[in-house]
C-alpha cells in the first residue's frame, strides 16, 4: 500500500486525474476526455497503453462499453516488491505519455 500512495500521490502531483480513491494497491489514471466520443478516447486510451509498454510500463485499458461514457482508464497496480527504481522509472514514463497525449501539461 504504501507503493502505491506514493505513486497517486506523484501522479497527482503531475497532474493524473486518479480518482479518490485510497487505501487500495490499484491506481486509476482516468483518460476520457469531454467533449471527445467514445471511440476516440478508447483509441486514445490504447495508444497510451501501447506508449508505455514501448517504455517498459505494463497498464490494462478500460474501455467502453466496459466503462460510462468518458470513463476510460488505465488501472495500474502496485506491489510491495516494487523498488523504488521501478516506481520512477514508471512515473518517468508516466509523466512522457501524459505530455505527449495532452493528459498533463
């Protein structure tokens, strides 16, 4: 738990819509935008995904149906054999994809 605290934390900080949630080791980062149909945020939402795997970041997609409308998401989750490196090397990645998809500024 406390891997993932620190990692919503951070990707809130940079700006990640991730839900309130807490106390939980999975971590939402929400990727529906408003004013964008459905179909292209899930294709958003996939290039993302695939953005990070390039960059060694496994995440699963949410997409609709399977979620509301604009509810897309990339769940991730934490474990406590995480190191540290792994958590920057994944908030590095992160904060990459996010800029390049306009998630964050």
């Amino acid at each position: 738990l406390a891997n993932a605290k620190y990692m919503r934390d951070k990707l809130r900080a940079m700006g990640f819509n991730v839900g309130k949630g807490e106390g939980t080791a999975i971590v939402p980062i929400y990727t529906g935008r408003r004013g964008v149909d459905d179909m292209a945020n899930n294709m958003a939402t996939i290039g993302i995904c695939i953005a990070l795997l390039k960059r060694g970041v496994f995440v699963n997609p949410f997409l609709t149906p399977g979620v509301p409308p604009r509810g897309q998401l990339l769940r991730t989750s934490y474990m406590a054999t995480h190191k540290q490196d792994h958590l920057d090397l994944a908030l590095r990645a992160f904060e990459e994809v996010g800029k390049e998809f306009g998630l964050i500024s």
